[in-house]
C-alpha cells in the first residue's frame, strides 16, 4: 500500500485506505459491535485479503484488534472511533445502492415462493440481515433506510 503521507489530495488518501470490497465489508460489520475473524469471514471474502486488510486497518487506526488470554486464543476486533467517523460514508453508499443500483427481490406476495416462510421477509444471504417487503436493511443491519 502507498504511504498515505505523501498524497497530496484527501480524497485519493481516504480512497487508497478504505475503497476496497473487503475494507467496506469489514467496517460494515463492525457497525454492529466487535467481532472475531471467523464472524467476519462472510462469503465470498478471501481469508488471507481479511487477515491482511484486518492487519493494516489495526496499523491505520480504523480498527483495534483486542486479543484476550484464553485457551484457545481469542481476538476480536472493533472499530476505533476513527473508524466509526466511516459510518456516513457507508451510509452514503447504502443510498447510492438503494437509489441507482437496486437488487432484484423476489415477489414477496407470489404463490410462486410458498417456500418463504414470512411472506414480508427474506433473508439476505450474505450477511444475514432480514430485508422486509416494504424497506430494504443496510448490510449488517435489520432497520429500514436511513
């Protein structure tokens, strides 16, 4: 990674640190509290990208890494309140994805998903948050847009 010291332009700084799928997934989960690394694997993330994003968010100062003294060793990881100061951004891509990239749901009332057992939910698979017929949840969360 470039030394973020020598970019002149915030933008292209904030960018080099924190525009990456796997960043953007990482502080999305932490949004809801610590969590370990297995809790933050979700799919389609690369466990060796997590272990070096993890690393190098812990050296910037956007995470902290806590581990505790137990057998077998135990680590988690939360978001500094540097970190938390990313929250808006990625309440800022929730709406850019709500407002010009919108996911394709299933019809929620159709007898063709007798499967679904809520008719008002459904499951998003990569995170585990209930989207409902009426309001889509950020990733990580189950509440409506902001």
């Amino acid at each position: 990674m470039k030394d973020l010291q020598t970019i002149v332009c915030p933008i292209q700084r904030a960018a080099t640190l924190v525009a990456d799928v796997t960043v953007i997934i990482i502080i999305r989960e932490l949004q809801a509290g610590p969590r370990r690394f297995g809790q933050l694997l979700v799919p389609g993330l690369n466990p060796r990208a997590l272990s070096d994003r993890l690393r190098r968010l812990t050296q910037e100062g956007i995470l902290e890494r806590i581990p505790y003294a137990e057998a077998p060793p135990r680590v988690e990881y939360r978001l500094t309140t540097k970190g938390q100061a990313l929250g808006p951004i990625l309440k800022a891509l929730q709406g850019f994805g709500e407002t010009w990239l919108p996911v394709a749901i299933p019809d929620l009332n159709s007898a063709q998903n007798p499967d679904l057992a809520d008719p008002q939910e459904i499951l998003c698979p990569e995170n585990k948050a209930v989207l409902s017929s009426t309001s889509q949840a950020m990733p990580g969360t189950t509440d409506g847009p902001h």
